[in-house]
C-alpha cells in the first residue's frame, strides 16, 4: 500500500508540473503566437492527458482498490493545477502590483519601503511626500501652503513615531514646496514638529522672497539647535565633500538607499528655478537579491531633465516615478521617460485646477504629460481634484473646492520583494476617470 501511494504521489507531481507549465505557456501562445503554435501547444497538452491515462489505466490494474482513490484524488489535482495556472496568467496580465483602498493607517512591517503621496489639506498644487525605509523616516519637500503642516503632520505621526525625521530633502526654493518649513503662528513649521537630522536641499536658487529667506532662517535655527544635525546641499553630496555623501544607506544593510543624482543645473545658472531640482534614486534589494527603482526629481523639466539623462545615461528602468513638476505639460520629456520607462506613475497635484493657467489642456495633470506618459504605463495615480466647484464660464476659471481623487496614495515594498499600493479614496487609473 505504502509502495503503491508513493509511485502514485511521484506521478501525480510530474502531471501536475507538465500539465501546470503546458497550461500557461498556452495561455502565452494565444495572445502571441500564430495558429501553428497554438495547434502544436494543443497537441502537447491532449499528449499530456493521453499517455497519463494510458499510465493510470495500467496502475489502477495493478493498485486494486487504491486506483480508485486515486482517480478522486488525480481529478482534484489536475484541476488544481489548471485553476493555478489560469490564476498565474491572470496576475501576469493585471500586472505585479496589488491595490487596496484604506482610508486609515497601513500597516507596516519593520523592513519594508513605503512612499507616502500625501493630500495637502487644501485645492493648491504642491509636493509633500513621506517616506519609511525600514525605520528610517524620510519627508521629501514641504507644500503647498503655510498651513499644510497641520494636514501632513497629522499623517506623518502615524508611522514616525519618535518625533525625528533623519532625512529632509527641499528639492527647489519655490513656495509650493517650502511653505511648510516656514508655517506661520497658527500652524508651526515641519522644524519646529520634528528633529530634522539631516537636510539636504538644492544648490543654487533665484529666490529672494520672503518664504525663501523665512526657510533659511528656520533651517539655520533647527541646525543650531538639534544636537547632530546638519545641513549639505545637492552639489556637496554629490561630491561627497564637508561630511555629505552621494549614498546614503538608510538601513544600515545596504538593502535600501538614497543616492543623489547628479544633473548641471546644481553649478549653472538658468533662470528657471524647477531646473535647480535635487534628483534622487532610491534603491530597494529584495531578500533574493532583485532590485527595483524609485525616482523624485523634484520638478525638473526639460533642460534639467536632458541634462540628468545626460550625466547618467545608464540609469535604471523606474519601478515608480513620482510625476515631475506635478503632471506638467514641461516635464516627463521623451529623453527622459525612453531611459527610465516607468511602471507606476504617481502626481501630487490638484486634477483641474486652473491655479497656473485657464487653458483646459495645460492644467495638471496636462495633456501632453499624459500622452507622453502613456506609451510606458497605464498606471498613472493622483492625489486630489483641484476643481470640485466646477468652472465659472465667465472667466474659465475653478470656482474652488477639493476632493480625494486616490486620496493619500501608498505605495509599499516588501523585503519578500511583493509590491502593493493603498489609497485612501479611490484605486482608479487616470486612464479610467473623468479627467482621463
């Protein structure tokens, strides 16, 4: 009996493996190949099936009452087996990242990587993104306005919870993503909440406003007075010079790290100050060693888009790509999106606002962004709609009003390497809404 189950079991494991590997290279033949390849695949299976039955017929002779056990058992397996090919397939098709809509906290494990596209608490474009690195917390830029803290703060305190940020990136000096290191007497700035340890922000800058001298002064005052922490431009780390660094390993293992690429603008002069942009690529190394890509530039366009290609023409292809200069019709250049070819791409912006501009076509997300984005990827996500009032015809203007479009939007990576993203409104493409 023993000797009979463990022939069987042998068996039953070589069928189910062929009939698995036959079943979903099938599937790929109908969606690529010609009508001789799906002939010969069908052929292969029916072989299959065919010489297992001639195997199981002359067992069961041999096996008594056994053989007929097993032919319950051999049934729920091959249909097993078909089932879970068909759901391989059917996950390949969909893509590799799962979605979930949660309007509270995502749970975390200690050793995974989250990007955190947070809602800024008003209809304005801007950028404020949270990240955990294992337990490292890092905040990338601090928009849209002097009382978006009160919004971003209230998320960000619940994953960082000792009161530290170790990282802050100031990507350029304009006031949608610096007013929130400034604040004002009824919303205090992102220093005076946290201990900000480490700040790194652009090099250079024709900013001479208010908010812009308010930021230096707060960040001059948090360096005084955090024990341990610092300040370095975009051009020092890059250089690696007065204690910066060009890669920072932000779990102490290597599995996860922060490099700062390199692009001219942070040494030349232009008199567009998006172009002033700190770049920067995170790395994140699974437990069997893959590797996947996440990129921020801040709001470069495209001299300082052609510029960062230039200067790193080897740059990996983007797991994520966090949309440049908020979806606008200046960034996401071919140069570009050619090298990088994006998987997920995510937008801080407020959908429709016309903020900036009256012309339907260039409102964030622009029109151009997307058909240049959309050769590369379906998965495109943003934050908020800016236009919720609707528009006043007499002036082509929003009337105001926000509202989630995905909401906060979560993008994780585990160790194990699997990928997920949450939202807190809505898990719809771009491509499936009513701006898309």
């Amino acid at each position: 009996m023993l000797e009979h189950m463990f022939v069987l079991g042998l068996f039953f494991v070589l069928l189910e493996n062929k009939c698995r590997f036959l079943y979903t290279v099938y599937c790929k033949a109908f969606e690529f190949g010609t009508f001789v390849h799906k002939a010969v695949y069908m052929r292969c299976i029916w072989e299959t099936i065919f010489l297992g039955r001639k195997a199981m017929a002359r067992f069961f002779r041999h096996a008594g009452r056994t053989g007929l056990f097993a032919l319950f058992f051999c049934f729920a397996v091959i249909c097993k087996s078909f089932s879970e090919a068909a759901g391989d397939s059917a996950s390949l098709e969909a893509g590799r990242f799962k979605t979930y809509i949660n309007g509270g906290k995502v749970a975390l494990k200690d050793d995974d990587f989250s990007i955190h596209l947070m809602m800024l608490g008003s209809n304005k474009n801007g950028d404020s993104i949270y990240i955990k690195a294992g337990k490292t917390d890092i905040l990338i830029d601090a928009g849209c306005e002097r009382g978006s803290p009160n919004t971003t703060s209230a998320y960000i305190d619940r994953y960082c919870k000792d009161g530290s940020l170790e990282y802050v990136i100031v990507t350029h000096a304009d006031a949608d993503h610096i007013y929130g290191f400034v604040g004002n007497k009824s919303c205090p700035n992102i220093f005076e909440r946290y201990e900000c340890k480490t700040i790194i922000q652009f090099a250079k800058t024709n900013k001479s406003t208010a908010a812009y001298k308010s930021y230096c002064e707060n960040r001059d005052l948090e360096v005084s007075t955090t024990k341990g922490s610092v300040w370095y431009t975009a051009l020092q780390c890059y250089n690696q010079t007065d204690g910066a660094k060009r890669l920072y390993d932000l779990t102490g293992d290597g599995k996860i790290t922060m490099e700062i690429l390199y692009q001219t603008y942070y040494e030349t002069d232009t008199s567009n100050e998006n172009d002033f942009s700190v770049c920067l690529l995170f790395t994140c190394t699974d437990k069997n060693g893959e590797k996947t890509y996440y990129y921020f530039l801040g709001d470069l366009e495209k001299n300082g888009e052609a510029s960062l290609v230039e200067s790193n023409p080897n740059l990996p292809h983007a797991t994520f790509y966090k949309g440049g200069h908020h979806g606008s019709y200046t960034a996401a250049s071919e140069a570009l999106l050619s090298l990088i070819q994006p998987e997920v791409v995510c937008i801080s912006c407020s959908v429709g606002s016309t903020e900036y501009t009256k012309n339907i076509d260039a409102v964030f997300p622009a029109l151009d962004f997307i058909k240049r984005i959309s050769p590369y990827t379906e998965n495109v996500y943003c934050t908020q709609y800016g236009a919720s009032g609707g528009y006043d015809e007499s002036t082509g203007k929003a009337r105001g009003g926000y509202e989630p479009m995905n909401g906060n939007i979560v993008f994780i990576c585990a160790a194990s390497g699997e990928m997920s993203m949450v939202f807190s409104s809505s898990d719809t493409k771009l491509k499936d809404s009513e701006w898309g």
